[in-house]
C-alpha cells in the first residue's frame, strides 16, 4: 500500500471512460476534466489500472460522462475483471441506457454494483435538473436490482429550492425498491459562483434529522469517515465534500481523466499527470509506476482546515 505526504493510502481508483453524456445535468462536475475527443481503449484502461493494483487499489469506479455511451464498456469491465487484485469493480450512471439486456451482460462481465444519479422523483424537477424523461431512469434502477447489480445506490446531489423537498420521499422510495439513498452536497466544480450561491444548500440539518431518527449509524472508514444512517431498513450515506476537512484527510483515491491523465484532486486541474502518452509510445510497467507514484506524491487535501 502506497501512502501520500500526509499519510493517506491509495485504494480507489476513479476512472473516466468518456466525458460524452446523453442529460445536460447543469450541476454536473464530469470528474473535473476538461472536455475532450480522446479516449482510452479497453486495453489501454486494463494496463493503467493494473499498474495502480500494484500499489494498492483494490476497488475501481467506472465514471464519465455517461459510461454506457462506450458500446464497448462490457469489454472493458472483463478487462478489469481480469485483474485478480480487484475486489470490486463499481459504475456511476444516469440508467437511462441500462436496460434489462445491458445490465445483464455488464453483470456477467464483471460489474460488481452501480451509482445512479436520481436527483428527484418529480418528472418535471428531474426534467428541469437533468434535461431528461425520469421514467428511463427508474427502468434503469429496476433493471440494475434486478440483474444483482447490488448495493444499487441512487445518488442524489440536493439543491435549494429544487429538490430539497425530497429528501424523506427519497428515502421512502428506497426503501421500496432495495437501495441505498447517498445525499451529496452540492460542489463548485465547473459552476459560476452565482450558480453554485443559488443552489447551494448545506447537508448539516438533513443529517440531524436522519441521526435523530436512525436506528443504527455507521462511519465508511476509507470513504473519508462518511456516515451511513439506518432507518427502519434504508440505509441513507450523506456525502459532504464542501470545505470538509474530514473528507479531505481521509480520501484515499485518485481519478485517471478519460484521456488518460492521472488527477490527484477533484477540485485542481493544475497538477495533471499524463500516463497515456507515454503507454502508448511504449512505457514499461515500471515507468507507468513511476508516473503513478509522481501523481500520488502530488496528492494534498484540498481542505486543510
């Protein structure tokens, strides 16, 4: 296990498989990349994160974007599934592509569980916030339980004066269908202040109340300390990253751009670490390593308190 500066170990790996989306979600941070016509092929992705199991990553995230655009990602979950130190091999999605046939083959190929985006249960709110019909997206969550793609978790990222409302809705309906409910606070990745200041709501009075009601409560260790509240069931994890020391000191991952660069924080662009390049002009494992072990040294809590 590789640690960083300040004595964070690298264990996840988030990797940007397209930054090509079919909802034009206006809050969306796509990783924090930069917009590009430059992909990684399935043999390219399996030998990046090959090298990272090397060093400690043992579960991988398959982000975008939206993931199922690549007609070849089945390819590329067997390619990883391939890679005998994972232990897990996750997906965020909108669902909206995730038929009952696609979930299927994704999970014979090796896709242990899936993230979908589910920012309201209101068709004209998820219209408004997303651009997009959500009946395709709760085909999608029905389709992803069903196919064992399980924990499913429904990601909602809350806004003022959106979908705020909803939190207890959210809830209710995940305990319907058997998922998990993520409450993630809003960040200011790719956002006019303006935007972000409209929209911003704080998770803090959402997670008294769910504590106040919890049965049991769980802390994600390795998931920078999050908490995970149980109600009658339903377990609800709230994400908070904004100006959060906690998250930050406890992060354990490391993000590859899908152009292949190596990006130590969600919120900077300016310490990049280009490992494609030289992949495919025919870097060894060795030198890949290197690239790597550069990029975690350049890892620094974005939050220092």
């Amino acid at each position: 296990m590789v640690l960083d500066r300040y004595g964070r170990p690298l264990m996840n790996l988030r990797v940007s498989v397209t930054d090509s989306c079919n909802l034009e979600c206006f809050y969306c941070h796509r990783e924090g990349q930069f917009l590009t016509q430059s992909f990684m092929t399935p043999g390219e992705v399996k030998r990046i994160v090959q090298v990272s199991t090397e060093l400690g990553v043992e579960k991988v995230k398959i982000t975008g974007g939206e993931p199922l655009l690549r007609n070849d990602l089945e390819e590329i979950v067997s390619g990883l599934r391939s890679l005998k130190a994972l232990r897990e091999i996750s997906m965020v999605s909108n669902g909206r592509l995730l038929s009952a046939e696609r979930s299927e083959r994704l999970k014979k190929a090796g896709l242990s569980r899936v993230n979908i985006n589910l920012p309201s249960l209101n068709p004209d709110t998820y219209m408004r916030m997303t651009g997009g019909s959500l009946e395709d997206a709760l085909r999608g969550v029905k389709n992803a339980v069903e196919a064992g793609l399980t924990p499913v978790k429904v990601n909602m990222v809350l806004m003022k004066g959106l979908n705020d409302g909803e939190v207890w809705s959210a809830v209710e309906f995940a305990g319907k269908v058997g998922v998990v409910l993520q409450l993630i606070e809003l960040e200011p990745v790719g956002l006019a202040p303006e935007v972000f200041e409209r929209f911003h709501v704080s998770l803090e009075g959402f997670e008294e109340a769910l504590k106040a009601s919890a049965e049991s409560v769980k802390v994600r260790r390795w998931m920078q300390h999050r908490r995970v509240y149980s109600l009658h069931g339903v377990d609800v994890e709230v994400v908070k990253p904004i100006e959060n020391t906690e998250f930050c000191a406890h992060c354990t991952r490391l993000r590859v751009t899908c152009d292949g660069q190596l990006k130590p924080c969600l919120m900077r662009n300016d310490n990049l670490v280009d490992v494609l390049t030289p992949l495919r002009r025919g870097a060894s494992d060795e030198e890949l390593r290197e690239l790597f072990l550069k990029a975690v040294e350049l890892r620094e809590p974005y939050w220092k308190g």
